[in-house]
C-alpha cells in the first residue's frame, strides 16, 4: 500500500489483533497486519482512536484462542500509541449517532467512522465495515480480501 506523505490510514482494531495472534491458519492475515503496522508507524500515517485501544486490550487479552498476558498488551499499546489518537469529544459522539441512524450502522462502528472521517484519512482499513463503502471522502478498504 503506497501513500503520498498527505494521506493518512485509519487501522481498525482487527489490524492490531491480527498482528499479535498465533492462532493456526492466520499466518497470513497476520504477516499482512504486521506489515501494515509498521508500515504506518514509519510513515507516521496511522491514526487510531481511544476505542481502539480499548479494544485491542479486551480482545487480545481475553476474546482470541491464545490470548497474550496484560502486560504484552500494554507493551503493544504503547508501541502503536506513536500513531495519531482520536479521542471522542460530544461533538465526535454526536456525528457518529447521525451516522448510525442513517446508514443503520452498529454506534460502535459509526464511531470508528467518524474517527477516521474527523482527521482526514483517505482510508479506513478494517475487515468489519462493507469493502469500498465511502464517507466523504474517507473509503473502506479490506487489506485482507
């Protein structure tokens, strides 16, 4: 995945989990993640929010087949926590209800959404949300298809 220094990449959390889990058969998909996190950090073009955060600590610390300690967790935390973080203001929460209401989404994805639509990114890479759906001028990309 090429970028200008310009464009900016929401990772989605399931980028993350990939990136830490051992589990047989995600070989693949976890190189690919690996890649795309130190691709982001080195170009200082990823962008998280806090929600992200909080759930990469649940689901690697809890909801994967080998799930890693708190205190791994915390050290990955901390080494993805270079990237450019959202954190939800009222004004943040409010657009991402509009967004819920209007394309039925889940909140907790139309908060990802606008997250990612707030600071600019040209692309949200996450296997959650529909492949090619577009916000402005934010679009989803699944870098795992």
């Amino acid at each position: 995945m090429t970028n200008s220094t310009k464009d900016k990449f929401f990772l989605d959390t399931n980028i993350f989990v990939y990136s830490i889990d051992r589990s047989p058969g995600l070989s693949q998909r976890r190189e690919t993640a690996r890649r795309l996190v130190r691709e982001h950090i080195e170009n200082k073009s990823g962008v998280i929010s806090i929600q992200v955060l909080q759930e990469f600590y649940q689901a690697s610390t809890l909801k994967i087949k080998t799930p890693i300690s708190s205190r791994d967790a915390l050290e990955f935390i901390n080494y993805i926590s270079v990237m450019d973080i959202v954190v939800a203001d009222l004004d943040l929460v409010l657009a991402a209800i509009h967004l819920h209401r209007k394309h039925h989404l889940s909140f907790w994805d139309a908060l990802i959404l606008q997250s990612a639509n707030s600071m600019g990114c040209s692309q949200l890479l996450s296997e959650d949300f529909q492949h090619g759906f577009r916000l402005d001028s934010l679009v989803v990309k699944n870098p795992f298809l």
